[in-house]
C-alpha cells in the first residue's frame, strides 16, 4: 500500500483519538517497525516453505534414480 509521494500508507495512519488528534510519534514508529518486520517474517517463511517442498520433492526422485540392489 503506497500513499502520495512513495510514503507507505496504512489503515492505522488514519486513526484519530475522540478529540481528532493524531497517534503520537512512538506508537506511529512502533507501528512502522511492525509493517516492515511482518513482511520480511512473511517473505522468510514463504521461502522456507519453497524449500521445503523442493526438499520433500527431491526425496523420492533420488530414490528411483538409485539402481536397485540384489
């Protein structure tokens, strides 16, 4: 989600408290530091899983390229 400028945007810039003030600094960088980590968490565990099932794959492949022993 990208808003004006290239700066990201999310539903939580938009928050306001009863009085229409906006959310302080730390919360909005605590915020921030979430977004970020939660895509490169997300980022990790779809490679893990990627290499998980390449692993998984390889197993019976290697399997039936070994010659049978008598």
């Amino acid at each position: 989600m990208t808003g004006g400028a290239g700066e990201a945007s999310f539903w939580w810039t938009e928050l306001r408290g009863s009085d229409g003030a906006e959310l302080p600094p730390n919360v909005r960088e605590r915020m921030a530091w979430y977004e970020w980590h939660k895509r490169r968490q997300r980022l990790g565990h779809y490679l893990s899983e990627a290499l998980l099932l390449l692993l998984s794959a390889s197993i019976p492949a290697c399997a039936a390229a070994v010659p049978p022993s008598r």
